[in-house]
C-alpha cells in the first residue's frame, strides 16, 4: 500500500526581483485603493459621540451624531433600555426611602 502523506515541499523555492518601479497602470491603481480606503474610513466613522450621564437610569449614555445634518445616527442604550433602567431606579429609591 503506497503512503498516504503529502509530498514534501521544495524548500529552496526562487525569489522573485521586485521592480524598482510601479508602473503607471499600478500607480493608478494604488491612488483609486487608497481613495477608496479613505473614503470607507469617512463614512464609518461618525464626526460627533457624545457620552453623557442620565441621572434618572444612572446609566452612561452614548449617541452617535452626524455633523453634517445634526442626526443622531445611534444611540446606545436605547430609550426603552432606558426607561426600563429610570423605573428600576425609581423602585430602589422608593424602598431605600422606607
């Protein structure tokens, strides 16, 4: 029965010589990638966050913003995680108070 493992690898395997140059077809190429590239990073990441207090959920509230049109883009917790957190305050308030 022939051995069932892989051939081994050739290990002296020719480097190939890098050109000194790009040329322009490359150069083309390596400006529309880094454009692109740039162009992704702008549009991933938001001009504004704001990381704010609310007092009532005594949580830390984090909102994304747009800076070109002022609209909130995310926000985090949501409103109802929110008021869900101000009504479980509210209720530990009230049986501290007793």
């Amino acid at each position: 029965m022939d051995p069932v493992a892989p051939p081994k690898a050739d290990l002296n395997l020719a480097v190939r010589p890098q050109r000194s140059e790009p040329g322009p077809a490359a150069q083309e190429a390596e400006r529309r990638v880094a454009e692109h590239a740039a162009a992704l990073r702008k549009n991933a990441m938001p001009d504004r966050g704001d990381v704010k207090l609310d007092e009532g959920a005594q949580r830390f509230v984090y909102t994304l913003t747009d800076a070109e049109t002022a609209e909130t883009l995310r926000r985090y917790p949501s409103e109802t995680q929110l008021a869900y957190s101000r009504a479980v305050m509210a209720y530990l308030r009230a049986q501290n108070a007793r």
